[in-house]
C-alpha cells in the first residue's frame, strides 16, 4: 500500500534526524486517540493547533514586560512567543532534532499567562485557591479550556511536557522541551534590553563590561553568543547545554536586569494599579457569578477556578474595559 505523505515525512525523520531526537512515529500519542492527518505528522498538527487557537491570538494583547508603552515597536506576549520560537527552531534544526515539535512547544508555551504579564500573575496567586502558576495555566487551556466544536486542543504529550517544563526549574523529558526552555531565556533577556533602550530606561553602556565581555555588545551579538554555544556544546550529545562561562554570564545579565529594568518604578510604575484592578474583578465576579459568560462559570475545581481561569484570558485591553464597565460609575440621563 502507498504510503500516505505523513508517513513518508516520518521515514525521512529517522533518515535525517539525530538518534536523540523525538520521532513522530514515537510520540506518546494524546490524551484521547484521534485518526491521524495523511499530510501533516502528529507534533505539525500540534503546532496547528496552537496558531489557529483563541488563546494564542489573545498573546497579541497581552503584556511582555512593559505596561501599555507608547510605542509600536514594545513587545506583546506574542512577539516574545515568535522570538523565542525562531531562536529554538534555528538551534534544533542545527542539532538535527525535531524543529516541529520544537515549534509547538514554544509557540504554546506562554497561552497561560495573564493580562499584565507576572503583575497579573502575582495578582491571581495571591487570592486564588492553590495559587496561580502561567505554566499550570497554560496546560489547562490546551486540556479543558480551549474547546472548538466540541473538543479540546488534545495535544500530544511530548508537547504538553514541553509547555509545562519550560520554566527555570523544568526538566523536559525531550531534548526539544530542554531547547524551549534555554530559548526562552535566551530571547526575553535580549529583547527585554533592547525594549529597556528604547523606553530610555537603560542604555547598552549600563550594562557591566564583565557580562558584554563574554556575551556581546549588542543584540544581535548576544544572540549569536547564545546560539552558538549551545549548537557547539550541545552537538553529538544527549542533552542541551551551554559552556559554563555563558550560562553564567547569561544569568547573571538576567540577575541585572531584575535589579535594574524588572523592578524599576518607571518601567513597573504601573504594576500595583495592574494587581488591584484584577484582584477587585477576581473579588467582584466571586460575588457575581452570573457576570461572567455563561462558557466560563463552571470549573470542576470550582468557581474560584472559573473566575481565574476567565479573568487569565483576558487581554490587557479587554481587562481594562471590563474593570470600568464593573467598577467605575457612570452618568445617566432622565428624558
């Protein structure tokens, strides 16, 4: 029998690809068993999935690290998302590892996170029941939140493994989760200097010369630093890692822009307003269930959940807007 285009891909996986990679024939398949796609492998449907969702369209109104910037060119959720996808791809297609599973994996790993970035994060762990974690988070949306006809997004597990691990203290079970998550560092550092330079928050001479040093003196110069020292030190071996003195160097820069950018009352001044208004919206829609749509009011884990779970959804925008539909008075007429 012909073989269909799907399994004509997977045969030049294992022609092509690494021994370490993770093969589409071998994933571990989803939650509930579906029939397979005759054009695209298991882990492009995935990535399919996660472009072509609800929630990955909101991460174009969601903060990255700057609360409504007056600009254009200020990163969103989104574009972080695409940077860090183009970072991982190029480093997994060098490695020979699976650049689709790869692409999945970081193009869902931020659906969870809420308006205002960790400000909104910060606000929900702090009343929700059990807290509020954007990874956690994120793994709800592709299992139970995100329904189109009826069903939800099912992925497979070797991407869900990926979203959920990708944080610092992760540990993916696939080398293309392990890519995600140095890649996402690798991108938010970078364009979060270069977003700060632009905002006039910091300039590049700010930045001590022992981190430039090793690192670069620009973007686009870290960029490669990074990329490139994964490839060589990661190539031929069953695990993705940087040389010791760029992994330092890295974190330590991640370690200077804590002190300097994240916490910096002109970049951050806006946070503490961000925190009371969805913490007032959390408190609000607890007393007031039947204010949210009736899709979002029930969650197993009960309406405590359901209340996070829609107020996580939200665009900045959107937040906004329904904060001062709620809270703020408004003027009326008598004809």
């Amino acid at each position: 029998m012909e073989k269909t285009i799907r399994e004509l891909q997977e045969v030049r996986e294992h022609l092509i690809l690494s021994p370490f990679a993770a093969f589409s024939d071998e994933s571990k398949g989803r939650s509930i068993e579906e029939p397979q796609c005759d054009i695209r492998t298991c882990f492009q449907r995935d990535r399919d999935r996660i472009i072509h969702s609800k929630a990955f369209r909101r991460l174009n109104g969601k903060t990255q690290v700057f609360l409504t910037p007056q600009g254009d060119h200020y990163r969103t959720r989104m574009t972080h998302t695409l940077e860090v996808a183009q970072i991982a791809r190029t480093i997994a297609k060098a490695l020979r590892l699976n650049e689709d599973l790869t692409e999945a994996i970081a193009l869902g790993h931020d659906l969870g996170h809420t308006p205002f970035g960790h400000a909104g994060e910060r606000a929900l762990n702090s009343v929700c029941p059990g807290g509020f974690e954007h990874h956690l988070q994120s793994i709800r949306i592709v299992e139970f939140l995100e329904v189109k006809n009826g069903k939800t997004m099912n992925l497979t597990e070797e991407v869900k493994d990926g979203i959920l691990n990708h944080q610092t203290e992760g540990c993916p079970n696939t080398l293309e989760g392990k890519i995600v998550r140095l890649s996402d560092k690798i991108a938010y550092v970078n364009h979060d200097i270069d977003d700060a330079t632009r905002g006039h928050i910091i300039e590049e001479s700010d930045i001590p010369s022992k981190y430039t040093n090793v690192l670069g003196h620009s973007l686009s110069q870290r960029l490669n630093t990074m990329i490139h020292n994964i490839v060589s030190n990661s190539e031929g071996k069953n695990d993705i890692i940087m040389s010791e003195d760029v992994y330092n160097a890295m974190q330590d820069l991640r370690g200077f822009m804590f002190q300097n950018v994240y916490t910096n009352p002109k970049a951050k001044g806006q946070e503490k307003k961000a925190e009371k208004m969805l913490i007032d919206m959390y408190e609000y829609y607890l007393e007031h269930m039947e204010a949210i749509p009736e899709e979002h009011r029930y969650a197993k884990e009960g309406k405590e959940r359901a209340v996070a779970d829609y107020i996580a959804g939200m665009t900045d925008r959107y937040a906004v807007m329904k904060y001062n539909e709620l809270m703020v008075p408004t003027g009326w007429q008598v004809y």
